[in-house]
C-alpha cells in the first residue's frame, strides 16, 4: 500500500504557515522556524504509513513536534535562568527570554494549548481539533496554563496582555 501524498499535502497546505508563525513567535527567528516547521513535516512524512490514518490525529503530532522543536532550540540559545520575574520593561527581548522560561513551567498539555491557542492564534475549537481533545479540555488546559503562567509574571493585566500580545 502506497503512502496517501494527497492526504499530506492537504495537511501540509492546510497548516505549514501556521506552524512556522508559532515557532517564529518562540525562536523570534523567520528562518529556524521555517526549518524547525519542515523538519516536523518531514518526521511527519517519515511517519505518514501511520499518522496518515488519522490526518486529523496527525495535524496534532505535528503542531506538538513543532512547538517542541522551537522550545528546544530556544532553550539552546538561551542561559538558564531562574524563575522569571515580574515584567517591568517593554524590552522585547527581555520577554522573550521570560516568555520561554515561563512555557517551560507549564506542562507538555498546557504548553501545547497556550502556544496553540495565543501564539499561533488558534480557535480553541481549532486547537482541540489540532490536539484531538474535547473543546472542554483545551478550556481546562488554557485555564491552567494562564493561571501558571499569572503566577509566574504576576498578576498584572498589562502583563498579561505584554505575554499574550507579542508582535509576531
């Protein structure tokens, strides 16, 4: 049985921008998330026999590969740091560095539907797709993750706003 190219593509077509818009908003760098968004495409294609089955199971894998790829590559590129403080400084990079810290606090889950759901700019009835969860769970999950990641920066709405409104 021959690997179903169509069913890729689609995929491919469908989601590759927005995957390269989520890592680009991790790694603040167009080219490695274009490389990061088609080295998960490729382990996709590897896996296509499989994932194929399911494409709506399959755009999940991939948006988790991706967003994965990206963390990684920014906690190479980054020091680490201890917990992040409270932002009082409009200096991007200084939100970067404590955006990526902060992601790194939260579980795999929260993490896949915080990036998913402000950093790609997702529905969150496209993220459960994406996920394959209930609509119910990505709410949980977001929840959660806004809660941690509050903690994490303060209670400051402005924070909040300077953490979720960053310019791609």
């Amino acid at each position: 049985m021959g690997l179903d190219t169509a069913s890729f593509e689609a995929v491919f077509d469908a989601h590759y921008e927005r995957c390269v818009r989520a890592a680009r908003r991790i790694t603040r760098d167009q080219q490695v998330a274009e490389e990061l968004a088609s080295e998960a495409f490729a382990r996709a294609w590897s896996r296509w026999s499989r994932l194929g089955r399911e494409p709506q199971r399959a755009v999940g894998w991939i948006w988790r590969v991706t967003v994965n790829l990206a963390i990684d590559h920014a906690r190479r590129r980054l020091p680490a740091l201890p917990r992040p403080e409270p932002i009082e400084s409009d200096d991007a990079v200084a939100v970067h560095v404590a955006l990526v810290e902060a992601l790194r606090l939260l579980s795999g889950r929260q993490r896949d539907v915080i990036v998913l759901r402000y950093l790609a700019d997702m529905s969150e009835a496209e993220v459960a797709h994406a996920l394959g969860v209930s609509t119910g769970s990505v709410k949980t999950h977001v929840h959660r993750g806004l809660t941690r990641l509050r903690s994490a920066f303060g209670r400051d709405e402005q924070n909040e706003e300077v953490l979720l409104g960053l310019d791609p």
